[in-house]
C-alpha cells in the first residue's frame, strides 16, 4: 500500500463525519429551500416552489426586524465587548501578584455550557427575587424592583449584556495572546523617547494588535449574527417578539411554523448577508494597511 | 501472533456487537414539562412492577414537548413511544398519522365510565387517540388568608370586584401585585386570553372554526388583560414572561393572593413539601364582567402511543398504568391531575384528599374549549405571539387581534389548500 493510499485511509473516517454531519445538511438544506413543506398524513411533502422562500424572506418585514436587531447585538458586541476585551487583556498583559489566577478567572464565562449562562442569566435578571434588582435597591439606584425581561426596550439589552457577559473571555484571550507577541524593547525604546502611555497605545499596541482585532471582528460577526441559546432560553423571543433574532426566527420557522424550505432559505440570506459583510471588512483592513 | 491477536481482538468486538442486540431490555421513552417528580416516581414503579424502564427527556415548558415530538415523528417516531397529548394537538396528530389509534383497548365499561369531556378530548373523527389523563380545566383560586387580612370574606365575582379587592391588598402591604398570570407568548397565554374572554361574553371561533376574537369583547378582556398590568397596576408585569409554573410558584411561595391554576389545584397548594401557604387558599368560580359568566378554559390531555413505536404492548402497558382508574386515583390524590373516570368523583379517599372538590366541579360547567382542528399547532404559534404584543404594548389590543384575524384565515386557507392537494 502507498502513502497515498494510506493517508486516504486514515482520513477517511474523519472525512465520512464531516460529510455526514456537515456537507450532506448544508446541501439538504440549500435543496430544501426551493420546496415548500407541508406534513401531510404520515408524512412530509415538498411542493417545489422555485425562489418563491427566498424572495418572502427577503419582503418579510418580520425578517428584516430581526436582522436589525441581531445587527444591533452584534454592533454592541463588537464595539463593547471587544473594547472590554482589549481593555481587561491589557490590564492582564502586566506583571501583578496573583496574575495567574486572575487570567484563569476570566475564562469562568466562556467555560460554562451556554444554557447554564443563559439561566443563570435568568435568576439573575429575576424580577422579584432577581440579584440584579436587589443590588441596584441596594444601592440606592432604584426605588423599585424593575421586570428587566418584560418590557421590550429593556429586555433587549439585558440580553446583550449577557452575551457580551459570555463573549468577551474569548475577545481576553485573543487579544492577550497578540499583545504577547509584540516585542518590549518597543515599549522600552519609546519609553526612552519619552512617549505617553496613551501614544505607547496608539503608536504600537494599537496598529500591532489590527490583524487580531480584523479576525475577532469576523468571528464575532459571525458568532453573533448565529445567537440562539441565550434568546431561547433568557426570552423565547420575547416580550412581544422584541428579542426575536435571526436565529430564533430561523428556529420558529423550522420548529414551530415546521417550513423546513423557509427555515432553509432564511438560512443561506444570512449565510450571503454575512460573507458580504466579511468581505467589506477585509477591504478595509487590507486598505488600511495599504 | 500478531495475527493470533487481531483475530481475539476481531472476535471480541463481533460478540459485544451482537450482544448488543440480543436480552436488550424493552425500555420506553417519554417527555415531560419540568413538574416531572410524580412522573418519576411512577415510572419507577413501572419497572419494578414490568422490569420496562421508562426514560424521560424533560422540557422547559410543557408545551415545548410538541417541536421534540414532531421532530422525532418526522424521523420515524421511534425516538419517543408514549407522550401526553393534549386535546387541541389531537386532529393535527391523527391527520398526520402520528398518535396511534387505540379504540381496541378502549372497552364499552370504560366508555361509560369516561367523562363526555374527557373522551370528546380524545376522540377525533370517531377514533381515540389517547387515553384521558388531565381531564381538566382552569380554576380560579384566591388566598383566603391573605383576603381576610384586608377585610374581605368571599371572593369577587365581577373584575370590578376583583381589581378594588386587589389594590387593597396591595395598598394594605399584603402582596405586592395581587396577581400573576401565565402571559408568557406560548399556549398558556392563549388558554388565559381564552378564559378571561370567554367572562366577559367574547368569542374565539365559530361552529365553522371562523375567527370571531378581533371583534367586541374579545377585544375588550385583551385591553382588560393589558390595563390590569400598566393602569391598574395589580399584575406583576413579569407576568407576559411567566408560564403556569411560575405562576404556581407564585401561589405557592404566598407572593399573590389570586391565580390560575390546572388540575387539582389544592392538592399540590396544600402539599408542605412544595407551599408555603398550606391552608390558605380556596377555588371560587372565575370573575366574569358581570357576575354571570363565570367561563373558563378547558384542556383536557390523555396519553397517546406514538405510531413508530416498537413496543406498542409495552407502550399500551404503560398508558394503562399511569390513566386507568388505579392510576388516575394516585395521580389525582398525591399530584393533583384530574382523572377523567365518573367514578372516582364518588371514590371516599379522593373525595377526602380533594378539599373543595364540589366547587371545582361547579366551574367544570363553565368551561369553553380552544378549537380542535389540524391547523391548531401553527395558529397557536402566531396566536400567542399577537396577544403577548398587546400585553407588550408593542401593539394596541385591537391591532394585535385584527392581524391575528388575517393571519389565522391565512392560515387556515393555506391547510386546506394542502390538503387537498
């Protein structure tokens, strides 16, 4: 038997999940999205329908809602959480007693199964028995105990806060693994030069650190755009389908309204809505460089 | 002997394959909502009595069982063998051949000891699909305790009635809101959206399965519903997030003095284990805006044997254990589900362990039921959202209802396009 021959082998196994678990739904799902579905007596039935999913989706206003506010987590996701992120790995980059522990500490979110995160969340966000509530009463912030989760321009922000509660150990990490790469004798030298801490930021951590915040722009983007568990298990989409995001609409549409070819074809608008956005952010990366 | 050993090795994984196979024992899937102790509990004694062990998946939310259950029907329907099934999901499962028929296990005795509402549940285009299990209906239950603190005896019969007595609780520093109710925008808001519109005279749908809830007082118990939290202030605005087990949970740890409730409501309020307000409340019939409605919803459930089960004598078994007379008995004394056997309302030990069976009963004549057809499950979906925007005043009642109305003849005009293609 050749290398070859035996490379192919012992990939195959690893090939035939990955065809099986992710190949074969991706394209099922691009196949189910020209149908129409409909259980029938005993059985499903598909209705081919031509582009007819694709272009309710696109006129659903339902759709667009949803996309706005998942765009509006992910902005908030990018914007804060990534500047938390950057923030707290700077603070973790120095040399202090019992650093260790603390960069362990801030991995506790991103460690947790998420729908552990999400109930905690949930008692947390309680509105009689809340920490939240009491903390806030506590403190002298609030004269009453406020339903966070029952009132639609409210509950919204409670679940990003959540989310960027859960995402920002990932932004810690990314961030503290470029800053270690950036050499000291930079800092010494400009140290030297006289440079601020502020022109020390801007001048070298800043513009060395770009390459990591365009990856973690598009993996937040990405993970974001997808966010399901948190919704699902914090709100169901509510009050009011004020925290219905894409992927919830996408989960209702499959599970609840069972329009499989619907579900599908939401599915690959955002799959084009997100690579579109990638791509401009590779422009403007690449452009900035230049 | 490397050979020699690979053989062993090719020789032992064939035996533990096919031993896989063979003196399996017969085990029997299931799902449930969170309140899943006596189920337990029953399960095992299942096994102990058949030596069939009964595996439960548990769900946040009762309801939510539905999007595992037709999943798994879609896929073959093996992954679940029996599961309750509640009367609205019965047409759209024996439409699509989902529930197994059982009219041979149903005998002629058993048919005349069933409740008429009970079986009617069950019974879609002259088949049955389940066997009763929660034959029940919501009951309005009040703190008495809590009530007599305030200075009041009896319990409000008009919504006028029930909004003063609720701010003097409140204004008394009894409770913080008087009630709570399950508005969260699942089917529970839609049971309660159903009872509070059935008292104030309203309409769901017609004999024809039209809608008719966008029109009159209908719409006037959605406003009632909506002001109730941000005019009158005496529901706890967690409520349009809350399901039932909040709801119960509420009663339970003494937090409102008035509430919705399935089932037997006083067995589980009256259980130490689970209240701290044993005791203190009682049934009265629900508020209507007159006085002379006191409508409520209905809901009965039975347990149903899904069609790709392989141990459909096991299944049955099983069914048969947890809903015939013995089991409803047990179910009714120590959990508080109301059987669906005639006979049991004159059992000594039920009638002793059930307090105030007599008033329940009483309500069970005012019940009006959601629609039964195969529709149900996508109108629901929709319903509940519409209804739970007006609570979220993200839409005016009136608004929310009028595009639940097209919607729902959208609906209902697309399954019949379906069906008779």
């Amino acid at each position: 038997m050749s290398r070859k021959t035996l490379g192919y082998l012992l990939i195959l196994p690893s090939a035939i999940i990955i065809i099986v678990v992710l190949v074969y739904p991706i394209l099922y799902s691009g196949y189910l999205s020209f149908f129409e579905t409909f259980i029938g007596p005993g059985t499903l039935t598909l209705t081919p329908v031509g582009l007819k999913n694709y272009v309710e989706t696109i006129r659903s206003p339902q759709w667009w809602w949803a996309f706005g506010r998942t765009a509006y987590f992910v902005l908030y996701d990018i914007v804060v959480g990534m500047s938390l992120g950057l923030g707290i790995a700077l603070l973790l980059n120095k040399e202090f007693r019992l650093r260790g522990v603390a960069r362990a500490l801030v991995l506790f979110p991103y460690v947790l199964p998420s729908i552990v995160k999400a109930l905690m969340w949930k008692w947390i966000y309680n509105s009689d028995y809340g920490f939240l509530n009491g903390l806030l009463f506590q403190l002298g912030f609030i004269k009453d105990y406020i339903p966070w989760l029952s009132n639609p321009a409210l509950a919204i922000h409670m679940v990003i806060l959540a989310n960027i509660w859960e995402g920002t150990p990932f932004a810690i990490i990314m961030y503290l693994a470029a800053l270690q790469t950036i050499p000291k004798e930079l800092y010494e030298a400009s140290e030297v030069d006289g440079a601020t801490s502020w022109q020390m930021f801007t001048k070298i951590t800043f513009p060395l650190i770009k390459p990591m915040t365009f990856i973690l722009i598009v993996i937040k983007t990405v993970a974001t755009f997808k966010v399901f568990d948190l919704v699902y298990a914090l709100t169901a989409g509510g009050p009011g389908g004020s925290t219905q995001v894409v992927g919830y609409l996408m989960y209702s549409t499959v599970f609840d309204s069972l329009q499989f070819g619907k579900g599908a074809a939401m599915s690959y608008i955002l799959l084009v809505i997100i690579l579109v956005l990638v791509f401009i952010y590779s422009r403007l990366f690449q452009s900035e460089e230049d | 002997m490397k050979k020699f050993l690979v053989s062993i090795l090719v020789a032992i994984f064939s035996l533990a394959v096919l031993s896989f196979g063979f003196g399996q024992e017969v085990e029997l899937n299931t799902i449930s909502g969170p309140d899943v102790d006596f189920l337990l509990k029953r399960a095992q004694q299942f096994q102990d009595k058949t030596g069939v062990r009964v595996n439960i998946t548990v769900v946040p939310y009762g309801r939510d069982q539905n999007i595992k259950l037709m999943s798994s029907f879609l896929a073959g329907g093996s992954q679940y063998d029996v599961y309750v099934i509640d009367c609205v999901e019965v047409p759209q499962y024996a439409e699509a051949g989902w529930a197994l028929p059982i009219d041979e296990y149903v005998t002629p005795e058993m048919k005349k000891d069933l409740l008429p509402f009970a079986a009617d549940g069950m019974i879609y285009k002259g088949h049955w699909y389940g066997l009763p299990w929660a034959s029940e209906w919501k009951s309005f239950l009040y703190n008495a305790a809590m009530l007599e603190k305030a200075g009041y005896k009896d319990p409000p019969k008009t919504w006028t009635q029930f909004v003063n007595i609720s701010k003097k609780l409140q204004n008394s520093g009894i409770v913080k809101y008087a009630t709570a109710w399950s508005w969260a925008g699942k089917e529970c808001l839609i049971c309660d959206f159903v009872a509070v519109a059935a008292s104030f005279g309203g309409q769901f749908f017609d004999e024809a399965q039209n809608p008719l809830f966008n029109k009159g007082a209908s719409v006037k118990a959605l406003q009632w519903m909506a002001d109730s939290i941000y005019k009158e202030k005496i529901t706890n605005p967690a409520s349009i997030m809350w399901t039932e087990t909040d709801v119960n949970k509420a009663m339970e740890a003494g937090d409102i003095a008035f509430g919705l409730r399935w089932g037997l409501p006083l067995v589980p309020l009256n259980d130490p284990s689970r209240s701290k307000t044993v005791g203190q409340w009682k049934i009265g019939l629900m508020p209507s805006v007159d006085g002379k409605k006191p409508y409520t919803v209905s809901g009965p459930m039975g347990w149903a044997i899904s069609f790709g089960t392989k141990h459909k004598k096991e299944a049955m078994d099983f069914i048969f254990f947890m809903a015939d007379e013995k089991g409803a008995k047990l179910a009714a004394i120590e959990q508080g589900v109301v059987p669906g056997w005639a006979s049991l309302y004159k059992d000594p030990d039920l009638v002793k362990a059930v307090p105030q069976l007599d008033t329940m009963l009483e309500q069970g004549k005012f019940v009006v039921n959601r629609p039964r057809v195969p529709w149900y499950h996508d109108f629901s979906t929709m319903f509940a959202v519409e209804i739970n925007s007006a609570l979220a005043q993200q839409k005016t009642p009136q608004q929310a209802l009028n595009d639940a109305y097209q919607k729902t003849l959208q609906i209902k005009k697309d399954y019949e396009a379906r069906s008779k293609k």
